[in-house]
C-alpha cells in the first residue's frame, strides 16, 4: 500500500503538467477574445459617434442652404410682383382703349392667377423637395452604420440623388422668378395672346415638376440599394420616398 502512493503521487503530478498548460492556454485564448471583442466594441462606438457627427454637421449645412434658397426665392418674387405692377401699369393706356372692356377684366384676372398658381406650386414643389431632403439624410444615417458592409452603391446613388435634388431646386427657383402677364398689342389677338402664355405656363411648370419627379426616382433608387443590404431596418426606404410625396401634381403623367 505504501509503495502504491508515491506511484500515484507521481501521476498526478504528470496529469498536472499536462491538464496545466491546455488550460492555460483556454484562459489566453478566451482573455484574447474577450480584449478583441471590447477593442472592436470601442472602434464600433467611435466610429458611430464620429458618423453621427458627420451626419449633424451635414444636415446643418443643408439647412443653411435651403434658408438661403429660400430667402433668394422670396426676393425674386418681391422683385417680380413690382416688375409685373409696372408692366400692368403700362398696359393700361391700350387696355383703356379696348371696346370690349370685359377682356381687360380676363387679361387681368388671368394674369393675376397665373401669379398667385405659379408661387403656390413652385412652393409645394420646394416642400417635396424637403421631404425628399430628409429621407435621403435618413437613408445616408442607416447606410452609415453598416459599417461591416460594402456601402459604396447605395452612397453613389444617395449622391445622385442628392444632384438631382440639387438641379431640381435650381430649376424650381428660377421657375419661381418667372413672369406670366400677357402682352397684348391689339384688340382682336386677346384670346390667342392669353392662350400662348398659359400654354408656356404650363410647359415652364412641367419641367419643375419632371424635375422633382426625377429627384423622387432617384431617392427611391437610394432606398431599394440600401434595402439590398438585406438590413432589417432598411426595408422601406423607397417606400418612405413613395408615401412621402404623394401628390396628384407629381403623379399626373
């Protein structure tokens, strides 16, 4: 019995050398894994707050440019409605001499609603426009949390959509800036006079709303890229576009 203890001493004490290595190394690779997982955790957190920033500052900036559009839009029409009075004003002499004094009341009565329609659409136009600014800036915040992802599609198409964006409210400003008071030179031309200027209305208000309908097609586009990410927060970007910017206007063809 007493010869068997040193035998089994010594056994235990080679299991040791044995067992003691494996699990250090168990210990290692876990504390390994767990230090990886808190850098990648740390990385993760710097870099969202960094994309966070980012996407404030951008959004401050669009906001300063679309006050500063708007206040440009506001002077034009200012100066327009005074350039409109003082060719009304010099109109008047020959308007006088008309026999048939209802046409003036026509030429002046479609005169000023072809004003009063031409600020009304063109500002609900910008107020598209500004949804469409917002769905966009929210695509761009999903797209830049996926930072495990290949976003380099769907940003391009965010870009794209933010160009048209970008020429639809040039064309939309200067759209806002346009006058329609008919020129009339003779009695008899009134009707056609009236006719040509409200069939240039409607061309000139049709390019504005092709513009913004082609802004909407390309932040729709930026939404179906984002959504093939197969991300479940990114399945209704396109759909937020759509249902956003439901308009009779926008959806005649």
């Amino acid at each position: 019995m007493n010869k068997k203890i040193p035998v089994l001493l010594t056994l235990v004490f080679v299991l040791s050398l044995l067992i003691t290595p494996v699990v250090l190394a168990q210990e290692s690779e876990s504390a390994e894994k767990t230090s990886q997982k808190e850098i990648m955790e740390e990385v993760f957190g710097a870099k969202k707050e960094e994309v966070k920033a980012d996407m404030e500052a951008k959004r401050e900036e669009i906001q300063t440019q679309r006050l500063e559009m708007r206040k440009e839009i506001e002077a034009k029409r200012e100066e327009l409605r005074v350039k409109i009075q003082n060719k009304r004003e010099e109109m008047r002499a020959a308007l006088d001499e008309f026999k048939d004094q209802s046409k003036v009341e026509i030429i002046e009565r479609i005169d000023s609603r072809l004003a009063s329609q031409n600020e009304k659409l063109t500002d609900r136009l910008l107020g598209h426009l500004g949804t469409i600014t917002e769905i966009l800036d929210r695509i761009q915040d999903r797209a830049d949390l996926l930072t495990d992802s290949d976003t380099t599609t769907v940003n391009k198409a965010i870009v794209d959509a933010r160009t048209a964006l970008s020429d639809a409210e040039e064309i939309i400003a200067t759209q806002s800036s346009r006058e329609y008071v008919a020129t009339i030179e003779r009695e008899a031309t009134v009707k056609d006079t009236i006719s040509n200027v409200v069939e240039l209305f409607r061309a000139d208000m049709k390019t504005s709303i092709d513009a913004v309908k082609s802004t909407r097609d390309a932040a729709k586009m930026a939404g179906e890229e984002l959504r093939s990410l197969s991300r479940p927060e990114a399945t209704s970007g396109d759909a937020m576009v759509e249902n956003s910017t439901s308009d009779p206007i926008m959806d005649e063809k």
